[in-house]
C-alpha cells in the first residue's frame, strides 16, 4: 500500500516519522484517523510521540527489525515509551552526531553509515545484527536522508552513481535504484517512510514517483 498524506503541514514524512517493519513512530498531535491509516498502512505497531522534546522523529531514530538507534539527547520519558511500545532493543548511541536518522541507511539485511559515525560502526551492527558498511551516497555524508532502503529495495538520490548503487546492492543486498518524491526532490529519507508491507509518502508525490517507489520498496 501507498498512502500520500502530510503530517502536521508538511509533506516530509520522513522528518517527522520513523519506520521499521514493526515500529512506526509518527510526530505528536496526529489526528487518530490519519493514525489508524499509518498503522494499517505499515503493518506495524504505530505510537505518538516526541523526540528529544521535537517532534522530529525522522530525524533523531535510525534501526530495522532487530534494534532502534536514539541519541542521547531523548528524554527519560521517551525513551520509556520506546522501550514500551516497541519489542525490540532501543540502543542509545553516545556520539555528538545526534541526527541518527540523517546519518543511518538500514535494512534486515545490511546497514550503509555515515563516516561521521565510523567509530560506532561494531556497535551498530550488534544491536542491528546485520553487515554495516561506511560510506557517503551521491557526495553527500548523511545517507539516511538521500535513500531509503527495505528488505524488497532501495532508492537513492538521483546523483548517485551506477558504481555507488553497485555497492549498495551487495551491501543492503537488495536490487538499487534512482527516483525522487514530492516533486523532484532528491532526498528520499525526508520525504517518506517505508517497509516493505507499506510506504507513506508526502502528498505532493506525483504518479511516477510513485510507480517507482511501488515498484522498488514494497512485496508483491
């Protein structure tokens, strides 16, 4: 399923929510049908809830099936209603770079860093349990916010060269391809949330933006 929406004003979903395959974290204040819709649309369990006091969710959590990365900087609270809502280990990183979604590209089968956090790289694949590689998409160090990867595929950046999607096939060891969402932009992880089962994109997408990402991130 697709479902084109904006959440809180914007269509960059993916700043203001966070998905796994069972874990969906949206900003506060969404309306409990737009709520319902996300939860039915991803497959997953779905909370509301703020992030280090934002409502920047996108932004600040990175992970897959097997863990959820947060900063240091969440407070207590919502570090407990992660831990809550969600069967999984919720793994605090210690690193200045706080922007962990920005900075994160996983799947369940493989992880790409940014080389900002190079020094966390063992401890990111434990708690993800996967292969994690260190690398920069399309010249740019924040990976998480130029593509967006599922266990079915993943979409980068327009820039990207053939060699660096190369490498992202056997690194998140599924098939790579270019697109962009909400009318041409190039940085995916802003504009979307996604899984396998389900995408919610920002609502100014247009028809063949969304043809690619039916075609490249979700199961038959």
């Amino acid at each position: 399923m697709i479902e084109r929406m904006s959440l809180g004003g914007t269509p960059f979903i993916g700043i203001v929510a966070f998905s796994t395959e069972h874990a969906t974290v949206v900003r506060t204040g969404i309306p409990e049908g737009k709520m319902e819709t996300i939860s039915s649309v991803m497959g997953s369990t779905t909370i509301a809830s703020t992030v280090a006091r934002t409502d920047l969710a996108g932004i600040f959590l990175a992970g897959n099936s097997n863990g959820i990365l947060i900063p240091n900087i969440l407070e207590d609270f919502e570090e407990e209603a992660l831990r809550a809502a969600f069967d999984i280990d919720v793994h605090t990183v210690n690193t200045k770079y706080t922007a962990l979604g920005n900075l994160v590209l996983a799947n369940d089968r493989g992880c790409v860093i940014s080389p900002e956090l190079a020094g966390h790289k063992e401890e990111i694949s434990s708690v993800l349990g996967v292969e994690v590689q260190e690398g920069i998409i399309a010249g740019f160090k924040n990976v998480g916010s130029v593509a967006v990867a599922t266990n079915k595929g993943c979409l980068v950046h327009p820039e990207t060269s053939p060699e660096k999607m190369e490498w992202l096939r056997e690194v998140l060891k599924v098939p790579v391809n270019h697109s962009t969402a909400n009318r041409g932009v190039g940085y995916l992880g802003g504009c979307m949330i996604a899984n396998s089962k389900g995408v919610v994109v920002g609502d100014i997408s247009t028809g063949p933006e969304l043809g690619r990402i039916d075609d490249m991130l979700m199961e038959e």
